[in-house]
C-alpha cells in the first residue's frame, strides 16, 4: 500500500509539470502534506500579477458550499484560471443542508460538470471524509482525492532522505537516526529542523554531518537516544551505561518514560524478526513492515547479541520499569538508579 509521501510526492510531480485538477479534496490527520500541496498550487497555478483578482481563500467555517460553488462557477478576470482555496473544510462538510441540499449534494452536483478555468481546493484537517459515501468515489472519479495519514516512525528516514535527495544533499545513517530519534513524527517540525539546517549549512557545502546536526539542532551526537539504543544492540556495556548516567543527571530532558518509549519498539520488532520466514535482509524487512532494508542491519546485530527467549524477557522487563517509573508500583523506587537498574537487566 503507498504511504502517505508516495502519494503526496505524485501529486507534487504532477503539480510541477504543470497538469491541473478541477478539485482537490486533502484530508487526513497529518497537515504537513495537506499544507505542502495546497501552498504550492496557491505560489504556482497563477503568475504573480493574477492572483488578486482570481486568487481566493476562504473558511470553511466562515462559508457555505453554496458560495463556494458560485465563486467556482464563476469566470476568472483576466487570466486563465482562478484558484478557489477552502482551509477548515471540515467545518463546512459538517453543516446543515443549504438551500441547495446538502454540502456533500451540493459539491457532487459541480464534480459531475465542474469549471474548467477553475482550480478548486479543499483542505480537511484532523478527521476524513466516511469513505462509504458517494462523495468521495464522485471526487476521485472527477478530481483528486488525498489522504493525509500521520507518518510512522519506520518512514521518517524515507520522508529526510526524500527531501535531502531534492536538495541535491546528503546525510548519514547516525545523523538521520538523530534527527528521527529527536524531532520524531510531527513532519511540519521536521520540515522546519530539516530547512534550517540547509539554511546554515555553509556554501559548496553536501552533506549534513552530526556534528552539524548538534550544532543547529541541539541534539547531542554522543548522548541521544540512536545511541543510546544503538550501545544495547550492540551489548556496548561502558557506552550505554555512560549515556544512561547521564540521562540520570538530566532527567527533565530525559524522563525515564521517553527513554523506555524509545527502546521498546525495537526490542518488540526484534521478537518479530526472531520469527521471520526469510532471514534476508529484504526477508525482515517484509515481516517487520519496513518500507526499505536501511534498517534491518539494527536487527540482525540484535538477533546476534540476543536469543528469543532472552528478547522476550527484556519486553517484560522495559514494561514493568516503565510502569514503575510511573509509580503504579507503590512500593517501587521512581527515582535516581531505576534507569540503571534497566540496563543492567537488558544487558546481562
């Protein structure tokens, strides 16, 4: 199934070619790629001098469809085209029959013959319209559906190496898993992390290194939480409880919590790889969903250093510390050395 940044980079290639839809219907839980696509129709579908005339924005809780439909049927001045954008158009959906029906009758009667000249672009945020509804099979049949799903954590390498690719740039395996590992999913916040490094980086200059990265970004290239993992894959006692005690001394940076959120998954994905059918590198990344084999080589190292049994017990154990640290065992320290307590477990 392709992901949401497939789908949103075909839009994009398409946009940059020049070929438009009548409509455009973004929806989803993920704002960066609705945002992406209807900022670059709003900065290219109309040159510069155009635009005050036939190019509009409206609200969706401030509208009806009927005037939205009206403005859309109606001839751009002096130019081609009009561009018509509806930001929150999840207010809109959600409102009374008009005069005209519905919102959703009103909109499938100007799919079925709508304005040419017209490029109409509706931006749902935080929710989708109900996929068994004759809307949407009449919007992807005479315009562009687009949905916008929150990224995994396993993507956020393909969407930095993406845009670095664009730029003609390039990064490490340590310094994407930096960046992935700190700013995590919110791919609006990425995208900014991302353009300010690019900003800073110094002319003739291609690849973003982690000392880079810890200088613009503020994250530690010694003591985040990739390495930090990266020391128990690879069972690197001196290494992983050097960070651990420094976690320890900084815990309003680093709670106990997001440190067992951040291991756990590998160590869940890890039981997955134990059981997988074909132990290639494409075998585990097909079992653990991977979209690339970039990250398989975490896992191989895991299956050397760990058995099956031992990979089972540490899951239990990351559970019941992060419970503790939580305080939902009353009788259970919360505090300093809970954190080492963990690793040695993991580690021995």
């Amino acid at each position: 199934m392709a992901t949401s940044g497939t789908e949103y980079r075909k839009i994009i290639k398409e946009l940059e070619k020049g070929v438009y839809r009548p409509v455009y219907y973004l929806m989803g839980d993920e704002p960066f790629f609705i945002d992406s696509i209807s900022d670059y129709i709003r900065e290219n579908a109309l040159p510069e001098e155009a635009r005050d005339f036939n190019q509009l924005v409206l609200y969706g809780n401030e509208t009806s469809m009927s005037e939205v439909i009206q403005r859309a049927r109606a001839y751009p001045m002096g130019s081609d085209r009009q561009v018509i954008i509806v930001k929150e158009a999840q207010h809109l959906m959600k409102k009374d029959s008009e005069a005209g029906g519905s919102p959703s009758e009103i909109l499938n009667s100007y799919l079925l013959q709508p304005q040419p000249s017209t490029i109409l672009v509706f931006c749902h945020k935080n929710g989708s319209l109900d996929k068994r509804k004759k809307i949407v099979a009449v919007i992807e049949k005479n315009g562009l559906l687009f949905e916008s799903k929150k990224v995994k954590d396993d993507d956020l390498p393909d969407f930095i190496e993406e845009f670095l690719k664009e730029r003609s740039l390039k990064m490490s395996s340590k310094g994407i898993s930096m960046m992935s590992e700190s700013v995590g999913s919110d791919l609006c916040r990425m995208n900014g992390e991302l353009e300010k490094l690019v900003t800073a980086l110094p002319e003739g200059t291609k690849e973003i290194t982690p000392e880079f990265i810890e200088e613009h970004v503020g994250i530690s290239k010694d003591y985040n939480i990739f390495e930090f993992r990266d020391a128990i894959i690879n069972k690197n006692v001196l290494k992983a409880n050097t960070i651990a005690a420094y976690y320890e001394s900084n815990p309003k940076t680093y709670p106990m919590q997001l440190v067992t959120a951040a291991i756990f998954p590998y160590f869940a994905n890890l039981m997955l790889a134990f059981y997988a059918p074909d132990k290639t590198d494409r075998g585990i990344a097909e079992q653990l969903d991977l979209k690339s084999t970039w990250g398989v080589r975490d896992y191989t190292a895991g299956m050397r250093n760990y058995t099956a049994s031992q990979t089972m017990q540490i899951i239990s154990t990351i559970r019941k510390y992060d419970a503790k640290s939580k305080g939902l065992d009353a009788t259970a320290n919360t505090g300093e050395g809970l954190l080492k307590e963990l690793l040695y477990l993991i580690l021995h």
